[in-house]
C-alpha cells in the first residue's frame, strides 16, 4: 500500500510541475532534483514489452499487468521513439506514461529499421554531426520543452554493441566510436538549444564489448560529463531457450561499475536493461533475477539509483518453442521473486 500511496504523491507532483512549468521552464538541475532518488534509495523501471517487437507501441494495460504481477508501480517506463516511423516527439505515449505518475523514458532511435547487424542507409552518424536532421531534432526539441516535466531520454542504446547500426563496426572501425561521441553531442546540443532542460541524457552499454577490441570499449564513445547525465548499462543472461552461455551479474556489474568509476566518477548509474528467459533450462531466470536483484538493492554502490527489467516476449524462428520469453507474468518463481524484492524500504518513491 505504502508503494501505491507514494505513486499517487508523485502524479500530484508531477501534474503540478507540468503546470509550473507551462509557463517557467523547468531548469536542468531542477528536473535532476526531481527524479534523483535519495542516497541509499533506488528506483525500478520497466520496459512493459509491446505487440510488434519494435518497441514504440507499449499500452497502459502492458504497465497495469506488470505492476499487479510484481505489486509496485514502477519510477519509469521505457519505450523507442523510432524514426523510420515518425521523428515527432512522442507527446501521446510519454502523455499517459507521466500521467500514471511515472517518468517517460524515451529511447531516441534515428535508424531506418529495426533490423540488426547492418550499416546505416539514413541517419549516419556523420550525417546527424553535420546538422542534417536539425530540423527535426529542433522540432522534438521543442516539443520536449513544452511537455514541462522531467524526461529521461537516451540515444545510441549499447553502442558498443554490433547489432546496432550505430557501433563502430558500420561507422569506420577505429574512427566509430568518436564519429559517435560526436553525433550524440550534436543531438543534444540541438535539443537543449530548444529549451529541452528538462531532458535527462543517459550514456547506455552493453556489459560487453562486442566486437571485443581496444578500440570498441564503451569508454572511447562517452560524449563527456559535460552532456551526460547518467550512465546505463544493459545485463542480460540467457535470451532464448536454447542458450547456454549464462552472465554472472555480480561479476559484469563489479565490472562495469569500476569501468564507469574510472570513466566518470561519481556520476548516476542505472541497470537499463537486464533479463533471462524464463523457459531456458541452463539458467534459472529467478534465481538469476534473486541474486541481481539482492546486489542491486544491497546499498553497495551509493551511486546505483535505478534498474528496469526488460518484460519482453518475442520470436526467433518459426518455432515457437524457440520464442524467448523475459515476462515476469509468464513465470511464477520469477513473479514471487520480484514481489519479495519490491517490499524494501530501499525502493523510492
């Protein structure tokens, strides 16, 4: 009960800001403020999972289900803002999603499609550095400024990762990665130069380096400390059921989090994403999920402020028994574990 009563304290807060705000714009360090937890207290978040596997099409009722499996609202909720269907400013989902009273996390996704391992035809990084899509980034810019309240929001999702066109792997080998750093610096110097200071800008990898060169490693694509807010990462184990290969979460997140320390000290860090499929019979996805999660809440890291598990299902093949499923309603071990979890005093709001 105490969890709901503080969602209902936070919509309060939220639709008072968005009309504070309709007439003062918000001020960066004011919507850092807002959705900053306290030290020791984290958030949960969540990508609801959607229909068509692109990721823009998540509904209120994915968010409704999720939370009655795990008995918490969650702090944000994730989505893509892909621009092969439309560069607009997503106002109707993030709309709903603040009006829930949580955070629209908003993954800005310049790409032609959403299929893996290919070059860019469109929205090349180099393109985007030299001011082709500014009029649309001003557009959204502004768009983002009029939605008034705070709004988390990233670009280049696992950039040191292969399978997105933004890795350096499509964007010149060693040249990428600074290609990238720069392309992400424009984007938000476009979007803040519209007002947009209410935008929370996240730095989000993979936990691994792929492909796994010197030149690849997630620090060599950091925009700097001067644009980025909080870093992120993405933990998964097993992603389909027939995977043997298992992460242990305690050993990759030790790792990225001295990798971070190193990189920027101090700054904000979120699990973005993390997840294992709950039908693969080498890794038990609750007992992976009870470990992380005990980790995460454990208070070891007092710059750890958040993670989001990915409640996705999708298929791979025409088999279904092949289809990865991540749902926590779709797993009753997973679903106790998670409502155990959720009853901390360590959870904020």
């Amino acid at each position: 009960m105490r969890g709901w009563i503080a969602a209902l304290l936070a919509l309060a807060a939220l639709s008072a800001a968005a009309q504070a705000t309709s007439m003062h714009p918000m001020r960066h360090d004011q919507a850092l403020r807002q959705i900053t937890p306290p030290p020791g207290r984290v958030m949960t978040g969540t990508f609801p999972g959607g229909k068509s596997g692109d990721e823009d099409d998540i509904t209120p009722a994915d968010v409704d289900s999720l939370e009655k499996t795990i008995g918490r609202k969650v702090s944000w909720v994730m989505f893509s803002n892909n621009w092969f269907r439309s560069p607009r400013f997503p106002a109707k989902t993030a709309g709903w999603i603040r009006a829930r009273g949580a955070i629209p996390y908003i993954r800005l996704m310049l790409r032609s499609d959403t299929r893996e391992n290919h070059r860019e035809p469109r929205y090349t990084l180099r393109a985007i550095a030299a001011g082709r899509f500014d009029n649309a980034l001003r557009a959204w810019g502004r768009a983002a400024a009029r939605f008034g309240t705070p709004i988390i929001c990233e670009y280049g999702a696992e950039m040191n990762g292969r399978w997105f066109p933004w890795n350096g792997v499509w964007n010149g080998g060693r040249r990428g990665p600074a290609r990238f750093a720069r392309a992400y610096r424009h984007i938000i110097d476009v979007i803040r130069g519209q007002g947009a200071s209410n935008v929370i800008w996240v730095f989000h990898v993979n936990h691994e380096d792929d492909p796994p060169r010197r030149w690849n490693r997630f620090e060599a694509y950091f925009p700097g400390d001067a644009y980025i807010d909080w870093l992120g990462v993405s933990i998964y184990s097993a992603l389909d059921p027939r995977q043997r290969e298992r992460t242990d979460f305690a050993a990759s997140l030790t790792r990225n989090m001295k990798r971070f320390s190193r990189m920027a000290p101090g700054k904000p860090v979120i699990i973005a994403e993390m997840g294992s499929d709950v039908r693969n019979r080498h890794e038990n996805a609750a007992r992976w999920a009870d470990g992380a999660l005990k980790l995460i809440l454990s208070g070891r890291w007092k710059n750890l402020i958040g993670f989001a598990w990915w409640n996705e299902r999708w298929p791979n093949g025409d088999n279904p028994a092949n289809d990865t499923d991540l749902r926590i309603q779709d797993s009753a071990p997973l679903r106790d574990v998670f409502r155990k979890h959720m009853r901390t005093p360590r959870l904020w709001p």
